[in-house]
C-alpha cells in the first residue's frame, strides 16, 4: 500500500486559503455610528408649541375651542373683573446620545511550511451627550361670554 503525504499534497491550497481569510477579514472590519435621541416630552405635550398655540388659538374662540385644540390648562384662576385666565405650562428635557465606533483587524494565514494563524485587532469609540430644556408659559384671558379675550406666551430653550 502506497503512502501519500498529505503536507505535499495541500501546499497548492495554502495561497488561496490565506487569501481568502484576509479577504474576508478586510471586508469584516468598518465603522459604525449610532444616533439616539431620547424621548423628549409625553406626545400631548409635543403638541403644545409656541408655532401651534399662534396658529390654533384666536381672540374671540371659545374656551371649549381652546380645549379642543390644545388640551386643558395647568392652572385656571380670576382677574380682577372676575373673568377667567388660563395658565399653561409645558417644559421638556430633549437628551441626544451620539455614539461612533471604528474597528479594523487582520488575520494572517500560514504559507509554506509554517501552518500557525495570527491575528492583530484595534478598535476605538467615541461619544458625545447633550440635554435642551425648553419652557413654554400660555396665558389665555377669557372675557364674560367665555370667549378668548387675549393671548400672552414666553418661550425658553437652554
């Protein structure tokens, strides 16, 4: 019975598998970012915006208008006529995370004689985070008849 060496016979083979390992390691390694924002203010509060608040409310709408449109207010008290002012008040926490990832690696396969693998890796990553508060005070003056007598707001962002 004739004895085949094995080692002879895959020698050929080596160059492709070590090209192919390489191949697939280059095409492994990249980068990544990844963006998350958190979530800001409950969704009835995401309608409450100084742009919405001047486009839906009008002087001579009714207070049951103004509900429909931009939900209850916080507080509801009297002027000194006795009519009734709305106060709304909205602020919300916006939190951004921002997150970059970079990897790259190589593999290196044996040729020749020499049948051992070794490998070299390095990663880095880097992020960031930010918070905005915003502020949003509506004051709604209501006149005898239950109608909007005036509108006053401020807006703040820090």
């Amino acid at each position: 019975m004739a004895q085949v060496d094995c080692s002879e016979r895959n020698r050929g083979n080596r160059p492709v598998i070590g090209f192919f390992l390489t191949s697939l390691l280059i095409l492994s390694s990249g980068c990544m970012t990844a963006g998350r924002t958190g979530p800001g203010v409950a969704e009835a509060e995401e309608e409450m915006t100084l742009g919405n608040v001047q486009r839906r409310i009008d002087v001579g709408m009714s207070s049951a208008e103004v509900v429909e449109r931009i939900g209850s207010p916080n507080i509801v008290t009297t002027d000194a006529d006795r009519n009734e002012v709305w106060v709304y008040d909205r602020f919300a926490t916006e939190a951004r995370y921002e997150r970059t990832s970079l990897g790259l690696g190589l593999l290196i396969g044996g040729f020749g004689s020499s049948s051992g693998l070794g490998g070299v890796g390095a990663s880095r990553s880097s992020g960031y985070q930010s918070r905005t508060q915003r502020t949003l005070t509506v004051v709604i003056r209501f006149d005898a008849d239950q109608q909007v007598r005036s509108l006053a707001y401020h807006a703040s962002r820090f």
